[in-house]
C-alpha cells in the first residue's frame, strides 16, 4: 500500500514554561541569547547572522545527559539509554506540537482558504532529537504556486504573527531555493521553519519513518550517527550538510551490504500504487515487508558504516538509495545503470534537467531522480572534515574492539578531530594535537561550488613546492563555479523584466544559457575593477570554439602588485551606486595595502555542462601568493560580487521596462562588465600616484557597458 501523502503525526518534544523562563534569565544573566535566537532582526530578509567559518562548534547539552546514561546502563542497554538521553518521551512531543499548531492555525485563519498544516523533517521521521527544530508545510486550498505569492504570503503571516504574540523573533529567508518564514514559539521556545511549497519533504520524511519501523537496528543507527556527526563538526551552524544526506548514506551503506539489510527503493516500489510527481514515482510501502538475512548487531553494522565510508571514494562512486548497489557516477553520465530507465527516459524524452554531480559528494533523492541532494556540501574544507571524521571513527571502532560498547561510543562523540586548513610546507594540528599532512597541490585543487566561502589547498606529505609535472598539457584546477539558486532566481527575473508580456516561454535551459554567456565577462570585470588585477587577453591563442564535449577557453595573463580584499568587512552590491563605491574602494585599497605579488597564465573555461571554472597551467605553481588570493580573496568574495553584477542587471532590466525599453538597451546607458574592446582600465600594477590621477577615466569606463547589455545580445 502506498503512503497517500502528507498527513501529520506525533514526533516532537516541549520545554515546560517555567524552564524556558529561567533559560530566558540565565541567558540575560550571562549577556547571551537563547538558543533558537538565532535571528539578527525582526523581519532580516538575509536570515539569520552567520557564525564565522572558524567558529568553535559548542558541545551539544545533551551531550552531558547521554554521557551519564551511558555510563551507569547495563550491558546490553547501550543502544536504548543512547534513544533514551536524545530522544523526548511521545507525551511531551504530542503537547509541544498541538500548542504550537494551535497558535498556527490561529494565524493561518483566512476567510475562505482553509490552511493544511503538515510537519515534516525529523518530527517525522523519527529522528527527533531533543533540542531539534520544527518544519512545517503550510497547503492552502487555494494554491499559490508562484514565488512571488509565496513571499508576499511570508510577508503576510509575519505581520500576524507579530500582532498575535503567539511568536516571536520572525526571520524572512526569502533568497533561499524554498522560501520559508522562521519564527521562535513562545510557549515551548521551539524555532518553526515554516514553508508553502516543499509537500515532497513530507513524503521524504515519512518514507525514513517507515523505514525506522521496519527495523529498530535502522532507528538506533540513524539516531547514533546523526549525534555523531554533530560532535564530530560535520553538523555545523553553517549547515553546508544535513541530517538527511547523512541518512541516505546509511540507508545506501545497509543496502550494499553482503547480505543487505533493506532493499533498494526501486525493490520497494514494486506491486503498490504509484503517486506521480512528473515522471518520478513517490510511492513507498507504509509497512515494509522484507525478509533481511543479516542479523548483525547495531555495533557490527556502526562499525561497518564507519570502516565504508573511510574507504570510500566520494568522487568517483554514485550513493543512490533508489538503485542500492555500488555504481559509479561515469556510468550514470553513459546511461548503463538499467535501474534508473525512467531517469535516462524523463531527461531525454520530458526534456527534465539532468542528475549534476558533486561538487564533493553525489546523492541521489530516493525519488526525484535528477536531484543531488549531496550538492549541499560545498566546501573543500567540510569536505576534508568529513572524510577525516570518518577515518577517525573508524580508528576508535578498532581501538575499542575488545571494550563495551558504552565506552566505543564514549569515544566517539567526545574524541574527535577538527580539521583545519594546512599551511605551505607545515603540518597542521587538529584540536585534540593530532597534525594534517602539509599543503601540495593536486590534479583536484580547490574547487568551489555554489558557495566561495571556505577553500583549502589538496593534502599531501611531499614538499610544500611543488615540482612541476612533465606533462605541461595539464592544469591546476583553482576553483569551479557552477549555477545556484539564487543567481538563477535573478537570471530568470532579469529575463521576465526585458518580455513582460510573456511572449517567449522562459525554459531553464534559456535560463542556463543566460548565466553561462554572463558569468565569463562578469568574472573579468570583477577581477580587473574590484580584485585590482591585471589580466590581459593572449591574443595568440584565441578561444576555442565550443562543442558538445569541448570547453570554451580564454586564456589570460594575469598579474598582480597588490591585494584589495583581505579584512574588507563589507560587501554588499545592489545597484550602480554601490557598484562605483566599491571600485572606489578598492583602488584606495590598492594604494594603502600590503603587497601581493605574482605573474601567472590563466584559463577561464565553460564547461559543456554550463560551469565556470578558473586553472592555470602545470607548469606554474599554485602555492605562494597566487594560493593566498585565490583562497583569502577571490573564494571568499567571488559569490558576493556576481550577486551582485546580477543585481545591477535587474536593476537596469526594470529601468528600461518602466522607460519602455524592451529591446537591447543603449550602448551608451551601461555600466559593466565592458567587452574586450572597451576601453581599457587603469592597470593596478601602475603606480601609486598614477592611479590617483585616473578615477575620471575609469569611471567612463564603467559605463560603457552593463550586465544587461551584454546579455541582451546573446539571448533573445
């Protein structure tokens, strides 16, 4: 029987009145906020403050709670005093979550359009922890499938809420992929992240569940590993990994054993109704009948999870919970994997977008077989922390083989390492004083995908100098750039401002396009006006011309005297006005700063898949200051700047649509990025006093052309 859709159930905890108020006081007392505080504003629309990236991670207060259970538990028990410290009783969870749906129903009350409030996430899944949060779907009778609807309800529903005193501390997180509205309950000082368009979290949700009934090993595994990973520092506050992916590897990794434990969602759908969502199929047995051979205990199976993912290899193997075998992601790109026929069917014949690997690790959804829910993780140096966390785990199962079970899992959630960003030529130690091997760059290199935030150079125990290969061909990949939702978010508003009588059908794949004709000549422009680099086009070796397989590549000469970016707080570009200022800036940057010295041929390149990626040769070295700007200056800021060239580019798309102006805007109106016959830039290798002299020119400069000009030409 297949699961008919979203429905709500019991699975959440409440703190009693009188203990969030002495939380409320002690935090008052000790100048901190709550817990769940988390936002900077009533009402932020940019959510809430971000930690910085080297933040010490704060042990979890359950962690006292468990560490006290499993201590005094008998042999035996470890697993259920393990559920028993993390987990609230079910009396608690059914109060928590009626109170607080009572009080959204009150503000969801609109006269004519009944609301459905559905909970999802670790509520149902089972996996609730103690000190979780809450995710709701809200479905109204009357849709609003649109995200513009969907925002202006968020507006809606937090005014109310602000007028009922039911919640407090609202944060609208209107740029991410799923608009939601974060609000703090006051009677159990729980955070709701409330949503109107993700139903599919439901079913995923619910599907976990049904698997945590069909096997108690499946529960107590899932509850010890996502703990793990929040002590271990993979479950961070950045969020660049969730929960969820980290079930879909265990549920894979109990796939794939020698004698599985549960079988491949696509065994599961066999002989039930399907429930169509497009071509996917989202229907799953509510009671999962299935005769498992293995009778290992859940320390052998905690083991062996540890012991395959130490050794697996995340870049070249495909996790799929729906096929449930190894395969590697290069069969999936040739179309060999006979289980996912009606994936190879929906994106060649329904002309679905395809299953996009990486960056570090690939995923697939159990049932939108197109999504990389792995995509989430995207930085080198959570990446290194994963699989660091796992071979460390994995070295305390044999170090604690011949001892309980209480003291293995002491072990792991209190003896963990943290991993940390080599430097050139030293070893870096770890929190607990064990050290990384010393920086060298590899054929991966950094790589950088959907966020620029954290970057680190490629381990390796030889010389921090590298000794360039004999195979010159090759290149040093310094950072790849793919397509995220935002930026698309933009694209596709700058598209619906230049035909606002919807005359062409705007396709993602034209949205794509529209992105990949920008992000080259953005990059440039950024490089040259805000980084203060020199980068000048080869012109005897001209670009190569795409093909279905092949890359465009503009090679460049770039140099650099001096660095404008380190310790430069703000960044935060929405219109031409703030684009100039921060040119400004940065040329008063160039003249005051320390200096940052290097001279190296680059290739720009768009992939056939549509990313952008930055490489220099391997004849030249990508150590030294060229890995000092690229980690500390170019990584860090690159998102923010394309952003907002992007945002300039509506802003002047809207411009012309008041004005009338539908077509190509005029050449004379534009600010950026200019095309290489513009006219040129003050080069930042000049010096000191020459650039002071040309702040007129270079702004005549920038008006030459604009994001929207640029894009009009290519797109029609």
């Amino acid at each position: 029987m297949a699961d008919p859709g979203p429905s709500t159930s019991q699975a959440q905890r409440t703190t009693p009145q009188q203990q969030r108020q002495q939380q409320e006081q002690e935090a008052r007392q000790n100048g901190r906020k709550r817990r769940l505080s988390m936002n900077r504003k009533k009402g932020n629309k940019k959510g809430p403050k971000k930690a910085p990236e080297d933040a010490e991670e704060k042990p979890s207060l359950l962690l006292e709670s468990l560490l006290t259970n499993l201590r005094t538990c008998p042999a035996g028990k470890e697993m259920q005093a393990l559920v028993s410290a993390l987990q609230p009783s079910a009396g608690d969870v059914e109060m928590a979550l009626n109170m607080v749906k009572d009080d959204l129903r009150r503000v969801l009350l609109f006269p004519g359009n009944q609301a459905s409030i559905y909970e999802f996430g670790s509520i149902k899944s089972g996996l609730l922890l103690k000190d979780s949060d809450l995710d709701f779907y809200i479905h109204f009778a009357q849709e609003r499938n649109e995200r513009e609807q969907q925002i202006k309800l968020i507006h809606v529903v937090s005014g109310r809420m602000d007028r009922d005193g039911s919640f407090t501390g609202m944060t609208k997180i209107l740029g991410a992929k799923v608009p939601l509205l974060r609000a703090v309950h006051v009677r159990t000082n729980l955070q709701c992240d409330i949503n109107f368009s993700n139903a599919r979290g439901c079913y995923n949700s619910k599907f976990i569940y049904a698997l945590m009934q069909f096997d108690p090993r499946i529960h107590q595994l899932a509850l010890a590993v996502k703990f793990w990973a929040h002590c271990a520092h993979i479950l961070t506050v950045h969020k660049q990994m969730n929960s969820y992916c980290l079930v879909m590897m265990l549920i894979f990794y109990l796939q794939t054993r020698k004698l599985p434990v549960i079988p491949s969602v696509e065994d599961l759908q066999q002989g039930i109704a399907r429930i169509n969502y497009g071509p996917w199929n989202l229907g799953y047995p509510v009671q999962i009948k299935y005769k498992t051979w293995n009778v290992n205990t859940v320390r052998e199976l905690l083991v062996g999870f540890f012991k395959y993912y130490s050794e697996f290899d995340f870049e070249a193997n495909l996790i799929s919970p729906f096929v449930g075998r190894l395969c590697s992601v290069q069969e999936l790109e040739k179309k060999t994997i006979r289980e996912l026929a009606t994936y190879y069917r929906a994106i060649e014949r329904e002309d679905y977008p395809e299953f996009i690997g990486g960056p570090f690790i690939s995923i697939q959804d159990p049932f939108e077989l197109n999504v990389n829910v792995g995509k989430v993780l995207r930085t080198k140096m959570l990446y290194e922390q994963l699989t660091l966390s796992f071979r460390h785990a994995y070295a305390l199962c044999l170090q604690y083989q011949e001892k309980p079970l209480s003291e293995l899992l002491i072990a792991l959630f209190t003896d963990t390492q943290r991993y940390q960003k080599p430097k050139a030529g030293k070893t870096t130690p770890t929190k607990n004083g064990n050290a990384t091997a010393t920086a060298m760059p590899s054929d991966a290199g950094a790589t950088v995908n959907g966020t620029s935030s954290d970057s680190s150079a490629q381990p390796s125990t030889s010389s921090a100098k590298p000794v360039a290969p004999a195979n010159t061909t090759g290149f040093w990949l310094m950072c790849r750039l793919t397509p995220i939702e935002y930026e698309l978010f933009l694209v596709k508003e700058i598209l619906l401002a230049r035909d606002p009588d919807r005359k062409v059908v705007i396709t993602d794949e034209r949205i794509r396009q529209l992105w990949r004709e920008c992000m080259p000549d953005f990059i440039v422009d950024i490089l040259r006006k805000l980084y203060m680099v020199k980068l000048e086009p080869i012109e005897s070796e001209p670009p190569i011309t795409e093909t279905n397989d092949d890359p465009v590549v503009h090679r460049f000469q770039m140099s650099c005297e001096r660095q404008v970016f380190i310790a430069r707080k703000r960044l935060n570009i929405t219109n031409e006005a703030e684009l100039k200022q921060e040119i400004e800036i940065s040329k008063q940057r160039w003249e005051k700063n320390h200096s940052l010295r290097f001279n190296t041929r680059v290739d720009l390149t768009t992939g056939a898949k549509g990313e952008i990626e930055l490489r220099i040769p391997k004849s030249q070295p990508n150590t030294g200051p060229l890995r000092l700007f690229i980690d500390t200056c170019f990584m860090v800021h690159i998102r923010k700047c394309v952003k907002g060239y992007f945002m300039v580019m509506l802003a002047k798309a809207k411009q012309a649509q008041r004005q009338g102006k539908r077509g190509q805007a005029a050449s004379g109106e534009a600010d950026l990025p200019p095309s290489e016959s513009t006219k040129k830039e003050p080069e930042p290798s000049a010096p000191a006093d020459e650039v002071k002299q040309e702040p007129a020119e270079a702004s005549s400069a920038v008006r030459e052309s604009s994001p929207e000009s640029l894009a009009t030409a290519n797109v029609s």
